[in-house]
C-alpha cells in the first residue's frame, strides 16, 4: 500500500509538471487566449524599466518598526507550531504512547490534512467579510492570527493533561494544526498588506526568522528529553504553548495590517489610485461583466 501510494503521488506530481510545461507562458502577451482588453489592463499599468524606477529598500524601517518586529515574532510562532507536529511530535507518539511505526506513519498524515482545512475556511471567511465590508483587513489578520495562536495552545494543554490517552492526544494534536492552519489568512500574508512595495523582502526576512524554529525545535527537544519520560515532554508542552500563545497575543497587539508609511518611495505617498488606475478599474470592470 505504502509503495502505491508513493508511485501514484510521485505520478501526480510529473503529470503537473507536464502540464504546467503546456499551460503556463512566460508573459501575458504569448497566452493564446488572452483579449486586448485584458492585456491592455495588465501591461499598461507595468513600469517600462523597473530597474531604474525600483526605489531604495527602507532597511532600518523593515528590520525597526515595532508593526515588523510583531509580525516577526507571529511569523516564528506560527511556524513553530507546524515545525513541532512535523519535526519532534512523531517521536513523542513513538516512544510515550507506543504507536507502531505504520500507526505513527497514518496518524501523523490526519493534522496536515486539517491543518489545509482549517486554510479554506478561514480563507473563504475571509473574503466574505472582506467582500460584505464587514470587518477591516487588519482586523481579520489580527483576528485569525488571535484565534490560531489560541487554539493551538489550549490543544497543546489538551495534549499535556491528556497524558497517554491516546483518543484525547489524537484528538487534540488533530485540532491544533486545523487552528494553525487558520492562522494561514492572518499572520501568513500580514506581510503583502503592510507593505505591498517591499512585501518580497519584509516576507524574506520573517521567514528566515520564523525558520529558525525548524532548526530549534529538534535541538531543543533532543536536549532537554534526555531520559524519554513524559515529565520531560510536558516541559516541551508548555515551551510550545507560551511562544505559539505570545506570538498570537503580541502580533494582535502590536502588529499590523496597515500600509506601513515607508512602504511609499518618495513623492508617491498615497495609496489613492491616480487616473489611469481609476481608467483601467473602469474597463476590467466592464470585461468581468461582459464575461458574466
């Protein structure tokens, strides 16, 4: 079983690439069924030269401002909580709860399928209230981020309470990736909505920080479970619990999803959209009735 699966998701994956070589084209302009309209839209807002209108990246107010430090922060603690489940969880379930290789294997694969749940309804949540105009967008980042962070400890606190009850620990390690794969439409593209200019390398760097946690987590775990007892894993419990939390609770705080001021180069600070801009909305907004 486990061979065939493995065929058929390594065959999965060369048909896409097939596909793609097939379907995916380089530059608007080469795609066979694209309308002048739509490329119009698309090629007359592209600067003719980017590499000499691209303006300066604001370094000191990336790697400074207390928005980017919360997000950071949030950044490193949701990657925590999908690093430990990857990384170090299986070995708890091995060698406290006694799960067979195979058992291991099947019962670690259920949370990530979860966790992508947990992604498309918050996702899908997500536009609707951005669609309806009834919450702001820094509210929904600060909300889902919030509410992932918090969900995945009081899970943790489930699995430390839980001991060796196996039904509770599936249960509860189950739920925590479905929170953290809620905070996928919070803290995960915080990044693009404070700043849209420089968002490639204010993301570049909060996720090398929040990478940190991968290489962390199995050294730590590694240190301080010397002895393989549960006692030992608690204290890997509660760590997890109080940086997942407090990465929820400061991003909520102190983070934002606010154009930051920086994100402007010189001379264009308004996010109003000029003319043209206005035009080309007028336009696409007539081809996307016209397709309807």
């Amino acid at each position: 079983m486990t061979y065939v699966l493995f065929k058929s998701l390594g065959a999965f994956t060369m048909g896409i690439g097939i596909l793609l070589c097939f379907l995916l084209y380089e530059y608007p302009k080469n795609h066979p069924s694209i309308t002048e309209a739509e490329l119009k839209y698309i090629t007359e807002g592209q600067e003719s030269n980017m590499s000499e209108n691209r303006p300066a990246i604001p370094w000191k107010e990336i790697l400074t401002s207390v928005p980017c430090l919360a997000y950071y922060y949030g950044l490193f603690g949701h990657m925590w909580s999908i690093a430990y489940f990857l990384s170090v969880h299986p070995t708890f379930m091995g060698r406290i709860l006694h799960f067979s290789m195979t058992e291991n294997g099947a019962t670690s694969c259920v949370p990530f399928v979860m966790k992508s749940m947990g992604g498309l309804i918050a996702s899908f949540i997500s536009k609707w209230l951005t669609k309806k105009n009834y919450v702001g967008v820094n509210k929904l980042r600060k909300g889902f981020t919030f509410v992932g962070a918090l969900g995945f400890s009081f899970c943790m606190l489930g699995i430390f309470l839980a001991e060796c009850n196996i039904v509770i620990n599936i249960l509860c390690f189950t739920l925590s990736l479905f929170s953290s794969g809620v905070a996928l439409a919070g803290i995960m593209i915080a990044g693009v909505d404070m700043t849209p200019m420089f968002a490639g390398t204010l993301m570049g760097v909060a996720s090398t920080i929040g990478g940190l946690s991968t290489v962390i987590i199995p050294l730590l775990t590694g240190y301080l479970t010397t002895h393989e007892t549960l006692a030992e894993w608690h204290v890997i419990f509660w760590i997890s619990v109080g940086i997942v939390g407090s990465s929820g609770i400061l991003f909520a705080i102190f983070g934002s999803a606010e154009v930051q001021p920086w994100n402007f180069p010189d001379g264009h600070n308004s996010t109003e959209p000029n003319e043209a801009e206005k035009q080309n909305d007028k336009e696409y907004g007539t081809i996307e009735k016209s397709k309807t």
